[in-house]
C-alpha cells in the first residue's frame, strides 16, 4: 500500500499525525488515545497497513 493512501485512510477516521520521527511518523487517534508508527517509506506492506489501521480505527 502507498504510504500517502494509508495516511489518506488516517485522516478520514480522524486520526491526525503527533510529530515526525528519524524513520517513522507518530499518528494519534484522539477518540481512543491510541498511538502508532508508520514508516516513513513510500511502500508499506499490506500486513502492516492493515496492522496499523485495526489499531488505530478500532473503537
């Protein structure tokens, strides 16, 4: 998956990013509190990506 359509899926169930890292970018869902990593390359394995939606969407 492109890193810029998981962040699009992000911002869309209202999670926001907190701040950049050296290699990863920390996102926040501000409903849940969960944060959570995402890498800083432009392709992210499709097991990560679902890993990181389920983490940060769940309610």
């Amino acid at each position: 998956m492109k890193r810029r359509d998981l962040e699009q899926k992000l911002r869309v169930a209202g999670c926001y990013l907190k701040r950049e890292g050296a290699a990863h970018s920390i996102w926040i869902n501000p409903k849940t509190g969960v944060t959570e990593t995402v890498p800083r390359h432009n392709e992210i394995k499709e097991n990560l990506a679902r890993k990181i939606l389920k983490s940060l969407i769940a309610d």
